[in-house]
C-alpha cells in the first residue's frame, strides 16, 4: 500500500508532459544546464591567479604571491 509501483511513477510521468508539454520541460533542462554552466565556470575563475592591477603610469602592480604562509600587517 505504501510502495510505488511503476504504473503509479507512469501516470505521474504522463500527467506531469501533459500539464506542461515536452517543449517547457526540455527548455527548463537547458535552463538547469546552463546553470550549472555558470556554477563551474565561477568555481574555476576563483581559482585563477590575480591579474595585476594598473597604476596611473601606464605601469602594471605585480599580482600578490600566493604561500602557505599567512602574513599579518
């Protein structure tokens, strides 16, 4: 009585492409992967290295050394 059987996951398939039609689902998917996309694509650039910065003599800062060791100021 408490099971799902694979007629009950069946009717809730067919009812839930009825409701909102294979065209919004598919859109909705591609919605879910491109955020994903992003996810990744914001995870990856965290781990790049600092660009330097400009000063106002055309020169660049050199980008700040990453070490295991922490400095304190």
């Amino acid at each position: 009585m408490g099971g799902l059987s694979i007629w009950h996951i069946l009717v809730v398939a067919v009812l839930v492409v009825l409701l909102f039609g294979r065209g919004k689902i598919s859109e909705l998917m591609g919605d879910v992967a491109k955020g994903i996309k992003s996810f990744r694509k914001g995870l990856s650039e965290d781990d790049a290295p600092a660009k330097p910065k400009p000063i106002a003599d055309g020169t660049a800062e050199p980008a700040p050394q990453k070490t295991g060791e922490q400095q304190h100021s």
